[in-house]
C-alpha cells in the first residue's frame, strides 16, 4: 500500500508551473479557432481587465526594472489574449447579432451601453480617442524610451564591467558578487532590448483593433441586412454597438498594460517604489508648494473663474505646505547633550605615550561621513574587505587600520599612514564620482581634472548626474569610498613585507599550528629564530612573492636550517620550491612563458662581479655598465607591455639577486626569475635580449 504512486503525487506544485505557460499559451491560440459561448467570453474578457490591473500594480510597486524582467513576455501574451478575445468575439458579434446586444455576451454589452450611453457615436469617438492615446502617445514614447535605454545600456557596459573589476580587485566584493553584477549588467541590456521590440506588438495591436472593428462593422451589416433580412438602422445599431463594446472592452486593458509599459522604462532604479519617489521629490519642498497655493488662490479671485475650486486647491496645497515645513522643523531640533566637565591633568603619566599605528587613514573632516555608520558611510566595512582580499591572496592578515580625522587636513583630504609615515595621500570628494580614464575614452568631461591617486592614470571628479554619460564614453567610473579603499590596498600590497612584523608573524604561525602542530614546533624555535624566519618570509614579499604555500616554506627552512642559517641563502631555497606557483603567477599554467633575457657576454660580466665580491646592488658596477643595462632593461620592459605581456626577466640563479636589488626602483613592475625557478615542464620564448647590440 505505502508503494503506491498516485497521480496527485506525480503532478505536484512545480509540475503545475511549468504547465502553466505551455497551457496558456495553447488555450490562447485555440481561442482563434474554437468558438466559444458568450459566458466563456465574459469570464475571459473579466480576466484580461484584471491581468493588466495586476500589471500595472506590479509595476508601480516594482523598485527597479529588472525586477520585473519577465514583463516583455507579458506584454506579449496579453496582447495574444486580447487579439485572440477580438477575434472569437467578433466571430460571435457576426453569427448572433442579429439576436440584441447581449448576443456576445454581459460585458461587451455593459461597455456598449453603460459606458457610452447607448450611442454608438460616442462610442465610436471614445474607440478611436483609447486607440489614439495607446497608439500615438503612450507606446511610441514607451518603445522610445527602451529603445534608446537599451543603446544607452549597451554603450555603457564596458564601464560597468570595468567598475565591477575595479571593486573586485580592491576586495570589495567577491566572486559572487562580482558574478551577480555582471549577470544584472546583462539582464538590464537584454531587457530594455526585448522591451524595445515587444513595444511594437502593441502598437500593432492598436491598428488591428481599428481594423477588426471596421472590418466586423461592415461584415456585421451585411450578415444582418443580407443573411438575416434585418433593417438598415437596425442592423447598423445592433452591430455598432456591438463591435463598439468589443473594442472598448479590448482597448482599455490594452491602455492600462501600455500605461505600465511605460511607468517600467521610464523610472530610474532606486530603492523606492513609484509612489514613494512621486510624494517625496514633487512634494518635497514647501517653498514650491507655497508659491503654488498662492498662485492658485490668486486665479481663484479673478471673477468669472471657478473660485471654490481654485481656492479650495490653493487652502490644501498651503495647508500640506505647513505641515511638511513643521515635520522638517521637528526633524533637524537635536537634543541638546549635557557637556562632560574636562578634568584636567597635573601629572604626566605613561598613558601620554600613545603608540604608533601600523596601518592609518587620517580624513578631513568632509569625508568623515565615509566612515561613520551613522550616516551610512560604508568605508570600514570595504576596509575590512580589502584585509580579507588581501590575507587570501597573500598568506597573512595584514594589520588593522586605524582612521581618525585630521583638522590640519584639507577637507576632502586623506592620508595613509604606514607606523607613522606618510605612504600615500590624495582627495577624495562625498557624493562625487572619479571618472578614470583607461586610455580609450570619447569624450571630455566637466569637473575637476586630476590623477588616480592609486595609480596616476588621468581622471576627472564628476558629479552623480554625469555617471552614466562618463560610462557610456568609456571611463571607469568608481564613488568616493572605493577611490580611498583602491588607493590603501594598492599600498598595502606595495608594502607587504613591512606590515609583516612579528606579532603578524606569531598569529600566523599559531594559527598554522592548529593543523600541524609538530611542524611548526620543529621549526622555531629548535632550528631557526623567529627573526629569520620573519626575513625569510620579507625577502618574498619584497619581490611580490606571496607565502600562501606556508607549508612548502617551512619544510624547505626545516630541511636546510642545519646547514645555513642566512636569510637570503634561504630565500633563495624557497623561491626555488615555489618555482611554479611564481611563474603561474606571472604566465597561466600552460601558457608559453615569453620574457626578457640577457645576452650572454652581459650574463658573464655579471657573473664575474659577482664572483669578485660585487654584491651590494650597482656598488662594483661600472657607471657606464650600470647606464647601459637601465636604459636598455626600460626598453625591453617597454616592448614587453606593448605586447600586452608581463614585464619578466630570465636570469641565471647567481645574479638573480643582485639584478633584482639594482632594476627594482627604477622599475619596480619588473620582475627578476632564475631558470631554477622555472618548472622543467615549461617552454621558454625570448621576446628581448638586452646587451644585444646588432
């Protein structure tokens, strides 16, 4: 008994939905062939006003467009419906006419008679002022407006994508969100496009509705004259009225779906739905309201005008005026907080030594709303982003940053502090946007022209207005909060290896010892210090190098502890173990690796001062050499990211060190690999030589 599958157990809830639409959309058609009896119509006629009254509720409460993705598809739909309502209809209107007005049906005859009085006339003005409403105006603006919005959202993309990159690598967001945007960014394309095309099924419905109902007028009068030897006026009446109260009963709904149509393209996405943002942007300001109230009683006292109608508008709009300027009035009295008597100190003490912070942001005092919760400012929050992003991508948390104001700041003034010094420093403007240009803008923008204090690219401080404008010309466009937090993860990652002191060290050592215990035991203290371990770890982060890998770390320095205990003897172990992290990190795995080498005869040279004691930096180097190798390692490097390749330089094992000590500060996006470090499984190509003088 408990085996047996009814047929309510196959058919459940989700089996139900997906049946809807195939369903649905096959009783549609079979509503053109099938002819129907007039109770069916009025039940169908019932449905379809109700449908574009939920439509047109949905989308006055819909708070942005893509939440209402789906509304192309019924704006179709409705429209077969409607069709398919005209057709069966007018098939009843022709064959049972000649019977009365109720022939097809209670609801055609209610709009024929209730809501035209019976006269076919009215009805027929009525009829062609809907169809010209929905026609001329409603839908052509509707379809204009998506059309336009659909170019628009297109042109914009690139910057949008752009953006999202820009707060993914600056640990904002994650991958998922990233993920959602850019899913979002194409939904938004996809539906202002679909709303573009399926406008024009609404306007093909509205001609159709004219010429069902002169084609059903005419084919009416002679069915009823001919076929059932009815009088002219008789036959004209009853098929009038008739076909009148189809259309009207067709064309309303079809007016009321338009209607949303429109209300969908035309807002702007905010987090208020229609009714909120109408009350509070045209109703916002009392002194509009005032100067409104009293040009509207001085109408009202002109005489031969409707003056109680005017004046009772004028009293209501002064009225709401009131009430709003005294809500406004209640809202800005703050109370009144008691004052703390200062007590003063006579005696220093060892509290008046205040520690240095590690990591700081100091802020004038306008951007002290970006840090404060109170006024929404989200600034701590897309910090405690980039130390997430930063502790996944380079293997330690970095220290917390501390953030107060600053009054000796300009006003929308920021630095970032590294244990007292000042390591990066710019402006940043609340409530603006800084359009950064890539390289392949299209247009200038107003405002105030600057750098990107991050990486110096040219960019403009724009207002909010000019956003979409500064994206769809192809500038990445990011708000005031997201240039601060870019700017303090682009140092943080220059400066990694500084922020590594030994406390970070400690925790991160101990939280390695909660999964190996032992291994971290034999390491430090038994074989090597923890200051060793720590310029180790230094020397790695120097060069870019992250220690994600900690496990291959530690057992490359518990492997040669016993037989040396230099640091730099040691990253270069290191670097040898994590040979194909580094060079994935630099060219994906399976890619060809195409660096810089040098040639050979440089190579010997190099060697040789090596060999000869020459190991502090350029110190044992020629002037002439040391020139030689800058401008001719700038000119590669050069070559190199016109290629759209990574500036990398392949060098023998002996001189990877000094090579990278000399070339790091002239150019500090070069990196220096020796062939040990390159997997065996690898092929090498050689995009410049340096020292080639042929």
């Amino acid at each position: 008994m408990n085996n047996t599958v009814t047929l309510s157990g196959l058919i459940d809830a989700n089996n139900l939905k997906t049946l809807a639409g195939p369903v649905l959309i096959i009783m549609i058609l079979a509503m053109m062939v099938l002819p129907l009896p007039p109770f069916v119509l009025d039940v169908l006629f019932t449905f379809n006003i109700a449908v574009s009254i939920i439509v047109l509720m949905v989308s006055l409460y819909t708070r942005n467009p893509l939440d209402f993705a789906v509304f192309p598809t019924i704006l179709l739909i409705t429209t077969l419906l409607r069709l398919s309502l005209n057709i069966a209809s007018t098939r009843v209107v022709l064959l049972e006419g000649h019977t009365g007005p109720d022939a097809a049906g209670k609801v055609i005859e209610a709009f024929g008679h209730f809501l035209v009085g019976g006269n076919y006339a009215v009805g027929l003005v009525v009829f062609i002022i809907l169809v010209v409403i929905n026609f001329v105006v409603i839908t052509k603006g509707a379809g204009r407006i998506a059309e336009v919005s659909a170019r628009f959202t297109l042109d914009a993309m690139p910057g949008k994508q752009m953006a999202i990159d820009a707060d993914l690598n600056a640990g904002l967001i994650g991958e998922d969100e990233a993920r959602k945007r850019r899913t979002a960014i194409s939904q938004e394309a996809d539906f202002y496009g679909s709303m573009d095309g399926a406008s024009k099924f609404v306007r093909g419905d509205a001609i159709a509705g004219i010429l069902i109902m002169l084609i059903t007028i005419v084919g009416g009068l002679i069915v009823g004259v001919l076929q059932h030897d009815l009088e002219l006026g008789l036959a004209a009446k009853n098929y009038t009225m008739l076909t009148i109260g189809d259309g009207l009963v067709g064309q309303i709904p079809a007016l009321i779906i338009s209607t949303a149509a429109g209300l969908v393209v035309s807002r702007v996405t905010t987090d208020e739905d229609l009714g909120e943002q109408v009350l509070s942007q045209l109703f916002n300001q009392p002194q509009i309201l005032v100067i409104t109230a009293c040009i509207m009683g001085i109408m009202g006292l002109i005489p031969g005008m409707p003056n109680f109608v005017f004046l009772l508008i004028a009293s209501i709009l002064g009225g709401v005026a009131y009430f709003k300027k005294r809500s406004m009035a209640i809202q800005e009295i703050k109370p009144v907080v008691a004052e703390t008597p200062i007590v003063e100190k006579t005696d220093a003490s060892w509290d008046d030594v205040a520690p240095v912070d590690t990591l700081g942001l100091e802020v004038g005092y306008r951007l002290i709303p970006m840090v404060d919760k109170a006024q929404q400012g989200d600034l701590l929050k897309r910090i405690n982003g980039i130390r997430r992003k930063f502790a996944q991508e380079i293997g330690f948390l970095p220290p917390v940053v501390h953030i107060r104001d600053n009054l000796e700041l300009r006003p929308s003034a920021y630095r970032i502090t590294l244990k007292g010094s000042v390591m990066g420093q710019g402006e940043s403007y609340a409530g603006m946007y800084l359009a950064i240009n890539p390289g392949r803008v299209t247009m200038q923008l107003p405002g105030t022209v600057t750098s990107d204090p991050a990486f110096g690219l040219p960019s403009v401080w724009i207002e909010s207005s000019l956003r979409e404008t500064a994206q769809i010309n192809g500038y990445t466009v990011v708000d005031a909060s997201t240039v601060v937090t870019t700017h303090i993860n682009h140092l943080i990652h220059l400066h990694a290896a500084e922020l590594l002191g030994r406390q970070e060290l400690q925790k991160l050592l101990d939280h390695l010892s909660t999964q190996s215990p032992k291994l971290i035991e034999d390491l430090v203290p038994k074989l090597l210090p923890l200051s060793t371990v720590q310029k180790v770890l230094q020397n790695l982060l120097d060069e870019s190098v992250h220690i994600r890998d900690m496990r291959t770390i530690i057992d490359v320095l518990i492997d040669h502890a016993v037989a040396t205990q230099d640091a730099a003897e040691l990253t270069v172990l290191v670097r040898n173990a994590l040979g194909r992290a580094i060079t994935e990190q630099y060219f994906p795995a399976g890619a060809e690796l195409q660096v810089i080498s040098l040639h050979h005869e440089l190579e010997s040279i190099l060697v040789q001062l090596m060999h000869a004691g020459s190991t502090q930096a350029s110190g044992g180097m020629e002037p002439g050499l040391a020139d030689t190798l800058l401008k001719e390692t700038r000119n590669a490097v050069e070559h190199q990211e016109k290629l759209g390749l990574p500036a990398v330089l392949l060098v023998p094992s002996s001189i990877r060190q000094l090579l990278a000590k000399f070339l790091r500060r002239a150019m500090p996006q070069l990196r220096v690999l020796s062939h040990s470090e390159i997997p065996d499984t690898r092929k090498i190509k050689i995009t410049s030589i340096i020292g080639d003088n042929k």
